[in-house]
C-alpha cells in the first residue's frame, strides 16, 4: 500500500510542476501582450509533457486500481 501512495504522490506533483510550467508560460505570453506566444516558450511543452503523463497514469491508477 506504501508503494500505491508512493506512485500516486510522485504523480500529483508531476501533474503540479507541469501546472506551474504552463502557467508561467502563459503568464509571459500575456506579459508579452500575445497569448499565442506561450506555445513558443520552452516551459510550455515541458508542462503540457508532464501534465498528459500525470493525467494518462491518474486514468491508468484508477483503472487498475479497481480491479481488487
């Protein structure tokens, strides 16, 4: 049961990080005055990579997870 917190914090915290990336990027592309301009920031396709894995291992958690 520990290893289940485990894997289910480690994910939270990547779907977090990848929250705060989209947000900083989409903070700059405002403070540039275009929003299109965050899918050009670095950070925003680190975030959006972290996110989709977060969501994708929540759906598998909850899948798997009620097989017992």
């Amino acid at each position: 049961m520990k290893a289940q917190h485990a894997l289910v914090a480690v994910v939270l915290f990547a779907g977090l990080i990848g929250l705060a990336f989209v947000g900083l990027a989409a903070g700059h592309g405002l403070q540039l005055g275009d929003p299109w301009a965050m899918a050009q920031h670095p950070l925003f396709s680190s975030g959006a990579a972290s996110l989709t894995s977060a969501v994708v291992c929540v759906l598998l958690l909850l899948r798997f997870g009620r097989r017992h």
